[in-house]
C-alpha cells in the first residue's frame, strides 16, 4: 500500500516532499478552486495562505506562476511595468496542463513538479520571506498542505525553476 493513498491530492507532491524530508500539515476540506472559497477552511490554521497565478507573456512563450498571500490584490497592468515582460494573461487551461499538469482552481507550487524543462519562472511577494509557514493546495483543490517557509525555498531551490522575491505592494 502506498503511504501517500490518505491524501488527497497529487502522489507525486507528497512523494518529492517526503524524499526531500519535509514536513507537512495536511487539512481536507471540500473543493475549493479559489482562495476566497479556500479562506473559508483556513479557521485555526496558523500560515500564510497564498494565491498562485499562472500567466504568460503576449508572445506565450514565457510564463510565470505569481505567488502572494491571498488577502493581497493584484493589478495585472502594474503588475506588467512591474516585471518588465510585456503584455501579462492568465493562461489558458490547456498551457496549465502543459507546463503545470494542473487544471484551473489548483494552481499551486507544486505544480512545478510536471515543469520538466523549468520552463515557469516563479515571482513571489517579498513580505512571503517573513511567514513561518505557507499553505498550498497538493494540486488538488480539495486540500490544503502547510510546510515550513525554509522547507518551501528548499523545494524550490530542488526543483530548479527560477524564482525571484519582488514587491508586490502596489
């Protein structure tokens, strides 16, 4: 029997954290495919919640997965001056599946882990340098994983993937 059948959620997200040796809090609650409805879970759960955002540039040959915590507002066309890559949209469900093998209302970090050629570049809000703990879905809406903020940058220094913290703040 697989140790990982209990959660819900992409096998792959808790295999890689248990080779990396990271600790996780794992919480089920019923499907969520935005962080407003996920908010309404988080009751008692000490972390930073964060919003993903998976968008390309004009041309679709960049694309970038946004992170911040999930009370935090975003502008797409500040966001644009912001990141100096062009014109930002979301992506379509199908780029998800490709770079990300997520579908919509479960983008996450982990997702990363079907990014192959580390072809996404991350940008995250720099007041997420100052949480304790982040919450991320398992590539599944219907959970929610709280690891540790050393423990995150771990897995993405693992994964490979650029990153880069910028203010978000606008």
């Amino acid at each position: 029997m697989n140790p990982f059948d209990s959660y819900r959620g992409d096998s792959l997200v808790y295999k890689t954290l248990s080779e990396l040796n990271i600790q996780f809090e794992y919480y089920e609650h019923p499907p969520a495919p935005t962080v407003e409805e996920a908010s309404k879970y988080w009751a008692g759960i000490d972390s930073t919640h964060c919003k993903n955002i998976f968008l390309r540039n004009h041309k679709g040959d960049k694309h970038y997965l946004v992170i911040l915590e999930y009370r935090q507002a975003v502008n797409i066309h500040q966001l644009e001056k912001l990141l100096k890559q062009g014109k930002l949209t979301f992506a379509s469900p199908q780029r998800m599946m490709k770079y990300l093998g997520l579908e919509p209302g479960s983008v996450s970090p982990f997702g990363l882990l079907h990014d192959t050629t580390n072809h996404v570049h991350l940008f995250l809000d720099e007041n997420l340098q100052k949480a304790e703990r982040l919450s991320f879905h398992p590539n599944l809406n219907t959970a929610s994983l709280i690891i540790g903020y050393k423990d995150f940058i771990h897995f993405l220094q693992w994964k490979g993937n650029g990153y880069e913290f910028i203010n978000l703040a606008f």
